[in-house]
C-alpha cells in the first residue's frame, strides 16, 4: 500500500471540499446581492420613467400644461388648469432671517417638534425630556438684554408619559374655542394640554392635562397629530398603522372635559403623514410601503380615495421607490407638498395624482427625517436637507432652490427635527438636535 499516495488523495479531496464550501458561500453571497440590485434596477426604471415624464412635459404642446423651454421648471402630468399658479416666478418674499434663537427650550434634551397657535403668538415645542413647553416667542424680540433666554424661562411645562413627538392645536374655527393642545408620544399616548393665561396659578400662560381620562392611546408611537379646521375632531396617527378620530368638547370650569372617539381606521402601514386639507372635512394620508395617498371623507362616513403617487409612470402603479413622510397644504388649499426620503419634494394638486413640480437639490434618505413649510404666498417652499443642516427655500414655479442658509449665517449647527410655518403670517419654526428652535422671519 502507498500511504504516501493515500495522503496525497486525501489532501485533494480535503482541499477540494474546502474549495467547494468557500465556491458555495461565494454563490450566496453573489445571489443576494443580485437580489439587492434587481431591487435597485426597478427602482432606477421609476426614476428614468419619471424623467422621460418631464422632459416630455417641457417640449410638449401648450395645452397638456408643459413648461415651454426656455422658462424653466419642470411640471409633470398637468392638465388643464393644475399648476397655472406657478407660471410665474415667485416675488423674492419668504421667511429667511433667523430672527429668534431659543436656546435649551428643553434643557440638555432635544426638542423633537414644533407648531404655532393659528394666531402666531404663541409657541409648542415638545422633547425628549418627555415635556411640552408653551412659550410667548415674540417677547425673544425686545431689544432688552436676555430676551430670548426670559422667553424660555417663562415657558409652561407640562410633562407627558413619554417623549414628545408630535403637537398641534385646535384650530379656532370650530366655533367652540378650544384653548386645547394635543401632544402625542414615543409610548403612544396622547395628552390633551388646557392652556391660557392664570391656569394653574401662572402669572402669564400657565398649562395642565385635562384629565387621566383624556388620554387617547394607540399600540406603537404616535407619529402624527392634527385637528380639523371646521369641527372639534383630532385625529392622531402611530406606527401601529391605525388613526384614531377623536371629538373633544369644551373644557369646563372645573377642567373636566368630555371626549368621544367616534371612529378608528387600519391601514396597512405605519401611518408616515398626514393632514386636513382646508375644509376640515378631508384627511389626507400616507402609509409605509404604499403607492397611494388616502383621502378620507369625514363627512361621507370616512370614505377613503385613493390616489397614485406613481402618476403617469405606467406598469409602476404598485411600485414603491420613496416614502411620504411629511405632508402639507397650501395656503389655498389647492396643492399638496410631500416630503419624501430620496431627496424628493413634490407638489401634488390636492385631490388627484397630478405632480405639479418635482423639487431636487437637498439630501434626505431614509436616515433623516424630511420637513417643508410653505410661504404664505404659496410660491416658495422651504425644507431641511441633511447634508449640511441648513434650510433650503425653493421657488416652486421655477423648480430651482433660490437660498440656502446655513449655520454660517445664523442657520442650526445640528440636523432640523422639524419645521412649520404660521398659517397667518410668513413665520416659519424649526427645531433642531443643535438644541435650539428658531423663528424665522422676512428679511427686512
């Protein structure tokens, strides 16, 4: 027997198994990554449909709604009147001068969100100090020493059960005044907040739950909160993919306060946006991993619409290549901004799947958390871009940002959590991880 030639076929055969198992995990690994970018591939042929879309917008007839070249834009699927508002260019006023900084308006923590009264005068913030504040901004304006830091130290606080991630106020249209803010947390409760002057033995705007009872809760936390513009209805949105429709009565006297939840809807996804448009009687929303916006008749017995964000790109109407994650009307009411995570902001028609404009030139995937404003004219709209912390101001009918501001001129030195502009006024808030809110005011 040849031993020395059995050793020898054994070490073949071990080295050829060995080589085997390294061949198979190279296998698995080359399949999965096919996986990857076949997923890629479908989405690059979203996009470049997408394009096609718009160069054709730009070179067709007048009468599909195009932008003839030469006056720049881009304008997608717009017929008939859609979009008519953003022929011309916008008059060079918007909010751009970081006119108040609020340092530590939650101590060492982060504020998470931000909103302004319907009348403008007064200031929500919630953070990750599980407490929302209600703060006079305007007194940061006297030219008095410490102004701003007196602002701060004014504020009613209110603590929740957990971090605040969300807030809004009832509108005053309700006919009933609701001196009423609601605040949504990390644990998925909902406080329902009684503010106003003298409440709770405070000199200037004091502050206090209603009642244990008031709190409305959902499974996972609650990524938004909103409150129509014509009844005392809330509807608050999680990540548990459900929304929950809420009637608040006027708080009595002795703080007690009467609600009623009158309906509750499932999606099949974490609930990412969402808002009323100006009726009050329509909510718009957007669910993870769908391709659609929900519309919501409140008045029609919750009857949902669906429309197609995926608008004139066809065999994609099922496809999902970005997230919705935050939505806001303009001032008419006649468009809707979407924030999306792939560095895409669009302009809606409210109502349909007509892309108005598609707005480029920011940064912000999946990691970041996207936020627009609109001007009150409704020509420009502001967002945040991560790349670099600042704020970006677009003019709509242009298609082009005409301003960014960065921590250079005043802007956040940390990535902007949230953004929102007064209904009333060109005033728009941010709150940021750099620990500060700002107001931003028309430059002078």
């Amino acid at each position: 027997m040849d031993l020395l030639g059995d050793l020898g076929t054994t070490d073949q055969l071990t080295s050829a198994r060995e080589e085997n198992r390294i061949l198979k995990k190279r296998v698995e690994d080359l399949t999965e990554s096919l996986k990857v970018l076949m997923v890629e591939n479908e989405s690059l042929k979203v996009e470049v449909e997408i394009y096609r879309s718009e160069a054709s917008a730009q070179t067709g007839p007048k009468e599909t709604g195009a932008v003839p070249p030469g006056q720049g834009g881009i304008q997608t699927d717009v017929v008939g009147e859609a979009g008519d508002d953003f022929v011309t260019g916008g008059d060079g006023v918007y909010p751009a001068d970081p006119a108040v900084t609020l340092r530590n308006v939650h101590g060492h923590s982060n504020p998470l969100c931000c909103v302004l009264h319907p009348d403008g005068s007064l200031l929500a913030t919630g953070g990750a100090d599980c407490y929302l504040s209600l703060s006079q901004w305007g007194g940061a304006l006297s030219p008095a020493e410490g102004a701003a830091e007196k602002v701060v130290r004014d504020a009613a606080r209110v603590r929740c059960d957990g971090p605040v991630i969300t807030v809004a106020f009832a509108s005053e249209g309700m006919g009933s005044k609701l001196t009423v803010v609601a605040a949504g947390c990390m644990d998925g409760s909902v406080k329902l907040i009684r503010y106003g002057q003298g409440i709770g033995g405070a000199v200037g705007i004091g502050a206090h739950i209603l009642t244990t009872t008031t709190s409305i809760k959902h499974m996972k936390y609650v990524k938004c909160c909103c409150w129509s513009t014509s009844s005392p209805i809330l509807a608050t949105a999680s990540a548990d993919g459900t929304i929950q429709f809420t009637r608040v009565g006027q708080p009595a006297e002795d703080g007690h306060v009467n609600i009623e939840k009158v309906q509750t809807l499932h999606l099949p996804g974490p609930i990412e946006a969402m808002c009323f448009l100006n009726s009050g009687n329509t909510l718009v929303c957007y669910a993870r991993d769908t391709p659609y916006l929900s519309y919501f008749n409140l008045a029609e017995g919750y009857k949902q619409t669906k429309f197609n964000v995926n608008a004139g790109v066809k065999g994609f109407e099922e496809h999902v290549s970005f997230a919705i994650m935050h939505l806001v009307p303009s001032p008419d009411g006649k468009y809707l901004a979407a924030a999306t995570d792939t560095s895409r902001n669009i302009i809606f028609e409210a109502g349909s799947s007509k892309i108005v404009r598609n707005l480029y030139g920011h940064k912000n995937d999946g990691f970041s958390t996207p936020k627009i404003a609109w001007s009150s004219s409704g020509q420009y709209l502001i967002g945040n871009t991560q790349e670099d912390n600042s704020i970006c101001i677009w003019d709509i009918a242009a298609a082009t940002i005409v301003r960014r501001i960065d921590d250079s001129v005043g802007g956040h030195t940390g990535l902007i959590r949230d953004m929102v502009s007064s209904p009333t006024s060109d005033t728009v808030i941010t709150a940021s991880y750099d620990k500060t809110v700002k107001v931003w005011l028309c430059e002078v």
